[in-house]
C-alpha cells in the first residue's frame, strides 16, 4: 500500500518523458512501474494526458520576511509558489534585518519553519564579516547575494557603503567557504545619467520616462565584465544573476567557453519577459504592472537558454502593496511585482510558444538548479529513492489570465491581465504532499522544510 500513486502520466526519466506509474512512500518516490502494474494506494491522481516533471525550483524570489511582511510572507508567499508549481524556493536577502550575520539569517530560517508551505532555503549576505560569511555558510545556505546597487529600499538594505573593494571581499570570502555569490549587477554612473538625460530634457523624472533607461545593455554588460574579473581574481564560484541583456550573455557565454572560472547564470523572469506593457490600476488594486527596465532582446534569451549559456530561469517575484507604487517619481517608487502565483504556467507555455522543448524547461527550471548546488539527485530528479516533488502539467490547456483570478499572493496583485497561456500546471507535490490540485492551494503552514546546503556545490558551468 503505497501513500500516493501518480498514474497514466509521461513521467519525466533520462532527459525524456515515458509511461510509468509512480508509487510514493512517506516523502520519497518508493517505485516506477510499468502502468499495467497494479498499485494499491491511499490517495491516486490520474495523470492522463499530463505530464510529470521534477518539481520547479525557484532560484530568486522575494518573500519579504522578516521585516517587510506588509508585502508577503513565507507562507502567503509559499502558497503563490505552490500555486504554480514551485516545490522549493530560495527567499532573497532584502530583509529587515538583512541576513549578514548569522542570527539574522536564522530568523528567516525560523519564519520559513513556522510559516512555508513549500521547501526552502533563504540566500544569505556576505556583506557582514567574514565569521559571519563563515557561520551562515555553516548553517546551510545555498550562495549568498549582494545587491550591487546602493539608493533607496530595498537596495539599502544590504548594506551602507558598498564599493567595488568591498564586493571582491566578500568574494574573497565566499570562496573561502566554497560558496557560489551572485550579484544583481549594476553602474551607478549609467543610472545617474539616464536621470540627469531626462531632467535636461525638461521632463520628470518618472517611471514613462526614465525606467526604460535604467539596466540597459551597457549599463548591466559593463558592471558584468568587472564583477567577472573580481571573481576571477578572488578564485568565486560566481552565480551571474540577471543575465537577460545581449552583451551580458554574449559574456557569460564567452567566459564558459573560455573554461577560465566556475561560473553559473540565471535570467529572472519578471524584468526579463514583455517589458514593454504598463498598467496601472492603483484604485482597484488587483494588478499592477511596471515598465521594467530597458527592454532586452527576447530572441537573445531564448538562445541563451537553448545553447546552454543560461543555466536557470527564476521568478524574481517581488510583490509591493498598491500605495508603494509611485509612477510619479522613479527614484522613490517601489518596483517589482508579484510573479508567483503565474510563473510556473507562463515558463510551460513557453514550450508550446517554441521558445524550449519541455526537455529544457525541466534542465532550466529543476534539474541544473539542484546540479549547481549539491541537492540532485534529491531534488531535480524523478528518481527512486529522492525527494517526491512533482510538478504536474497540462499542455493542452489554454487560458486567460484576468484581474478576477484567484491568487495566493498577500498582495492580490495580478500582474500579465489579458495574457493567453497555453498550458497550466495542475497539481504541486511535494515530498509526497499534494499542496495544490486544480488551482486549489490546501496545506497548513510548516509543512515546508528547510533544505540545508549538506554538499560542496558541483558546478555545471563551463561545460
């Protein structure tokens, strides 16, 4: 008698999907059988016409605990993940305390125990000293994450002063503890002018103005190529976070070839992805969707991504309450929006979109993630003896996301309204849980475990 039995489904196995039963036993999966086997089980989900791929992993998100939890929680935030298909997330540090030293750290790790309903594994700040670096490293973090930028929330909440000698310190330190540090990169000199163009231009500095000129090519390429030397020099595993623009893949991919350093990237989807739109709907509070940045090239990523230059794709959810958005002034205003509840959707209606074949999006969204650090098999696979995550999908499905939506996202912001998708997640599994069927999340708080960092990070870059 098996505790759950997933039947009737392609089960992800070797980089292609087969017929075969899977048996689930406590939190682990117990067999795969061929499906004329007969199974006994307390609960069965019938998979016909679905697919079943290792559990999505969420490498960057924002749940906003401690300190800012007006915004989201680990378990509002958890529920959004589940909602889409996400079974473990790695919470980033703009917090309040920020997690630079080691009792900081373990109040987002409590807040996760008591709250997540999904696993978890919040991402420290090498920004404090290097004990510090030290004892978090201990205490299981995956990487550790500078904000590169340093004006106003959330990005003074790293740290105060924050210089180029200071980042390749903290790389020093990261390498000393094997660990991998990523770096949302950044040119302040790039920034400030985008600002002082507008203002010459006798406009105001708000977001239709100026937001479409920050993060440009030059601006994120440029930072890129010195962080790289950094890491180089300091002997980093380096994670290049927020690889979206042409120039900045063109170095990622240059680098990899090069052999020269351990180094692996992610491109985050909500800067990343349709840029160009802009709604604002402030008085009803259901959606709000940001001029993101300068818009990258699209085709770019998606060759990124398939040559392998992109390792992994994550959410960069950053939910922000509706009065926290001033569109007025760019230089104050909250940014980011919340991507959880949609993400994993959006990244299967990729596949049917022809931007990847649903072999990468499992590569890209599970498997090289839990390659990079140290949880595969455990996570990221769909072998016997790991971790029973699953992520269920439909790719007949078609839909349209509407400011009506049901969403788990404290916030109830619903980003992307009017968006067709073609294909939908229908059930999250995690560790033989089912934490969401058919759009319905149900699962109490503390179910998700914290996942320690037990391994020395196997690096996939540069091959």
């Amino acid at each position: 008698m098996y505790d759950l039995v997933i039947e009737n489904g392609l089960v992800y196995q070797d980089k292609n999907f087969y017929p075969l039963t899977v048996c689930v036993k406590g939190e682990k999966i117990a067999a795969l059988v061929q499906p004329k086997q007969k199974v006994e089980a307390k609960k069965i989900i019938d998979a016909s016409g679905k697919h079943v791929l290792p559990g999505f992993i969420d490498p960057h998100c924002h749940l906003r605990e401690p300190g800012l939890t007006q915004k989201e929680d680990y378990y509002t935030g958890t529920c959004a993940a589940a909602h889409s298909g996400i079974t473990l997330v790695f919470p980033q540090p703009n917090t309040k305390p920020v997690p630079s030293d080691f009792d900081a750290y373990m109040m987002q790790v409590d807040a996760g125990k008591e709250k997540a309903i999904v696993d978890f594994n919040p991402i420290g700040s090498p920004l404090g000293n290097s004990a510090s670096v030290k004892k978090i490293a201990e205490a299981g973090t995956m990487w550790f994450k500078i904000f590169e930028k340093v004006a106003t929330y959330p990005y003074n909440t790293t740290a105060g002063t924050l210089d180029t000698h200071r980042i390749y310190e903290a790389f020093k330190d990261c390498a000393a503890n094997d660990k991998y540090c990523s770096v949302h990169p950044f040119d302040k000199y790039f920034f400030d002018a985008a600002v002082e163009e507008v203002r010459s231009q006798g406009k105001e500095v708000n977001l239709r103005n100026v937001r479409h000129k920050w993060y440009s090519d030059e601006e994120m390429t440029g930072a890129a190529y010195q962080l790289s030397y950094y890491a180089k020099k300091a002997g980093l595993k380096w994670y290049a976070m927020h690889c979206w623009m042409p120039g900045y893949i063109d170095l990622v991919r240059m680098l990899k070839q090069k052999g020269e350093m351990t180094i692996v990237s992610s491109c985050e989807y909500m800067p990343a992805i349709h840029a160009s739109d802009e709604i604002w709907d402030i008085e009803n509070q259901r959606f709000i969707y940001i001029n993101h940045d300068a818009a990258p090239d699209l085709d770019k990523i998606w060759e990124g991504i398939n040559d392998g230059t992109i390792d992994m794709i994550g959410s960069d959810h950053a939910p922000c309450r509706p009065e926290e958005y001033n569109p007025d002034d760019a230089l104050h205003t909250s940014a980011g929006f919340a991507m959880l509840d949609y993400y994993g959707h959006l990244l299967v209606s990729h596949v049917n979109e022809g931007h990847y074949s649903l072999q990468k999006l499992v590569e890209i969204s599970s498997e090289n993630c839990a390659k990079t650090f140290g949880l595969y098999p455990r996570k990221g696979s769909n072998i016997v003896g790991t971790d029973a995550d699953f992520t269920i999908v439909d790719l007949k499905k078609e839909w349209e996301i509407t400011k009506n939506d049901r969403v788990y996202t404290k916030t109830q912001t619903i980003p992307y309204v009017g968006r067709k998708v073609h294909g939908q997640v229908t059930q999250t599994v995690v560790r033989g849980r089912v934490v969401m069927s058919d759009g319905v999340v149900d699962c109490e708080p503390g179910y998700g475990k914290y996942i320690r960092c037990e391994m020395t990070p196997a690096s996939i870059g540069g091959k």
